[in-house]
C-alpha cells in the first residue's frame, strides 16, 4: 500500500458499504468533499533548487510543545466501526508514529483510557461540541482536563448535523452497544432534525467566554472559514483557529478549506496559531497548507482507514507516509526546515 488512496481501498473492503459510507460520505451533493481534495492537487508547487537540503527538519512548537511532525490526527467519533480496539488503537498508531491527536467527543473510549495508549511524550487534545446544558459541558471540560486532555477544540461549525445523504441513504445506523463515555452518561441531542423541523443549538461568543472562564486548558476554535470570525474567536479568548469546513460533512458548497485559509491567516496575523483541515491525502498537501500559513495539519479520514486495514500498525503506515511524501517534498521544493515555508513555495 503505497498511497492513501490505496488504504481506503482496502478499507472499503474491510468496512462494509454502511461503515465506509458513513466515514466518508459529505453532506448533500458532496461538492465541499470533493473540492477540498481538488483544490489542493490544483495547487501548483514552486522549487528551489541547489539549496542544503541534506537535513530537513519537520518539527514545529504548538501551544508550547514540540512537535516532531506538522502534523496531528483530526477528531473523528466512532473508531469502533473500524477496529474492535477503538481509540485505544489509535492512539497506539499515533505514538508509533510520533504525532498527536484530538479525541472527539463522540470517541467510543474515555479519555483516561485513550491517555494511557497515547503516553505523555504526544499531545492529547480533547474535542468539545457545546451541549444545550452547560452544567453538562462544565462536567465534560472537567473530565476531560482530569483524563489529561492539553487543550479544548471546540466545534463550531455545526449547530445542527448535516445531512449526508449517501450516510442516509446506505442505511448506516451506529452498531448497538457502541458507546460514548465521554458524553459521561448524558448524553444530550444537541439539536433536533427532521423532515418536519430543524432546531438547530443556540451556541454564541458568549458561550466561549463562560467556558474560557470554567478552565485553564488553552481553547482552539474547529470549523473557522470566515476572517471575521477569527478575529472574533481572538477577541473572545481562543488561543488558536482551525480552518476546517469538517471534511464536507456540515455544509455543502462552502468552499475547499485551502481556499479559506490564505485570508484567516492574514486576519490573525500571527497572534495564535492556524491550523488547518480538510482534504490531505498527500504529504505534498501538507506542505501547500503550510505554504499558506499554516502551522500545522489535521488528518481525519485517512487513518480512520489505516486503523480499518492494520488497526495501530495502519494508523502508523498512513503518517509514515504522510511523512515520508512531505520529507521528499520538502527536498525537492529546497525547503529545509518547515518553518521556513511560505507562498513563494507555491506557483
Ligand atoms: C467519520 C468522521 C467523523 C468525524 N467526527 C468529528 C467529530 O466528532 N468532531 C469534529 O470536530 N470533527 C469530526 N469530523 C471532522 C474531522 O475532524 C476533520 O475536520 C475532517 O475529517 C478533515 O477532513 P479529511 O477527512 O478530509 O481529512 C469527523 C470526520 C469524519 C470523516
């Protein structure tokens, strides 16, 4: 399996229509998924040559701590679809590998338990979405804090569900007995949709001051499109922006995350980090998000596809070659240290 494309062919065999349905289907049409791919492939690379490239450095600082690659899994709920050992083998690919990762809310293990398989030398973030009642979301800022979380994502994009259509349509419904710890027993539907109503969550600023208020983690904001919005989420307190449309899942026909980030980056202007997601699936993009001033990566679909095929060892061959691919970009762009990408590294 050279490429991650070739793992979620593979994944596709191991999964089952439904389960891979569910993992990677968009919302409505499915335009969103598509172009945050293809607009990254479109993005055309501007090399360098006969520049040192002979040690090439990867690393890069993220809220205080150093990080080996660019690079961290993304939050994705329901690893126990794709492996019996859920989270927990996740977490194991990520400290094979040497990256971080953001549990989500949805995850199928406790934190504490995802904490111990990840071990202290990887960043474990946790990722929040607000519930309708904030003593629920106090308790569960608390517990993850108290299961080793380092930050908060908090989700932002979707007050509402989208609607995938292919997901409905295959029928997918989440196995019984596939729980959610990290909902601590109360978990709340967060917001209601029908064919007959949509009531979506009321979520605003004022949340994200109160919950500023309720812990010392630092808080990034998951689902920034907008410049303003940024430059809210800086006002508000959040030490960090994710520019993510959420893989095309919420809203179609917002455009591809990469064509998001150039302006939000210029909005923050270096006060906190911008991190981005939505589309990898070559280490080349990795390189072109940070060319456009990221500072780092997400992943989500492509080692939720390892962890289908080789559990934790598949979860480690997709960022190794995530890894690998980014390292010969780096070569063959003269690029020796991520640090010093920008957008002269792109045509
Ligand atoms: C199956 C699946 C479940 C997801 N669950 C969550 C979630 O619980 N919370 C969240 O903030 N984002 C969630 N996401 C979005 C990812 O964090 C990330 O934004 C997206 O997968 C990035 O796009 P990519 O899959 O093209 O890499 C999910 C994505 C997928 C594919």
């Amino acid at each position: 399996m050279l490429n991650l494309a070739n793992i979620e062919s593979a994944a596709r065999d191991v999964l089952g229509q439904s389960s891979y349905d569910y993992y990677a289907s968009g919302a409505a049409d499915e335009l969103t998924l598509r172009w945050n791919v293809e607009r990254l492939q479109e993005l055309r690379l501007r090399p360098r040559v006969l520049r040192d490239v002979s040690t090439l450095d990867t690393s890069v600082e993220l809220l205080g701590r150093r990080h080996a690659l660019p690079l961290l899994l993304a939050p994705t709920a329901n690893h126990r679809l794709a492996h019996p050992l859920a989270e927990i083998a996740t977490a194991r690919g990520a400290s094979l590998s040497g990256v971080g990762m953001v549990l989500s809310n949805g995850s199928n293990t406790a934190i504490r338990e995802v904490a111990v398989a990840l071990g202290s030398a990887q960043a474990l973030w946790f990722q929040l979405y607000v519930q309708p009642d904030r003593a629920l979301t106090r308790d569960i800022i608390w517990h993850a804090e108290a299961g080793g979380a380092e930050a908060l994502v908090i989700t932002v994009d979707s007050p509402v569900d989208g609607s995938r259509n292919r997901q409905a349509r295959s029928g997918w419904r989440l196995p019984e007995g596939t729980g959610h710890p990290n909902y601590l027993g109360r978990k709340q539907r967060r917001s209601v949709v029908n064919l007959e109503e949509v009531r979506p969550l009321k979520c605003t600023w004022e949340d994200l001051e109160w919950m500023k208020g309720t812990t010392r983690l630092p808080m990034l904001l998951k689902g920034i499109l907008n410049p303003d919005d940024a430059e809210l989420a800086l006002r508000h307190g959040a030490d960090g922006v994710i520019v993510s449309n959420h893989g095309g899942r919420v809203l179609d026909t917002v455009p591809a995350a990469i064509d998001a980030l150039p302006a939000v980056v210029e909005r923050v202007a270096g006060r906190a980090p911008v991190i981005f997601d939505s589309g990898i699936r070559r280490g080349s993009d990795v390189l072109k998000a940070l060319a456009c001033g990221a500072r780092a990566a997400l992943v989500g679909r492509p080692y939720l596809y390892g962890l289908a095929v080789g559990g934790a060892e598949g979860v480690e061959h997709v960022i190794r070659i995530l890894r690998q691919e980014l390292r010969l970009a780096m070569a063959l762009t003269g690029c020796r240290a991520v640090g010093d990408l920008d957008r002269s590294f792109l045509w």
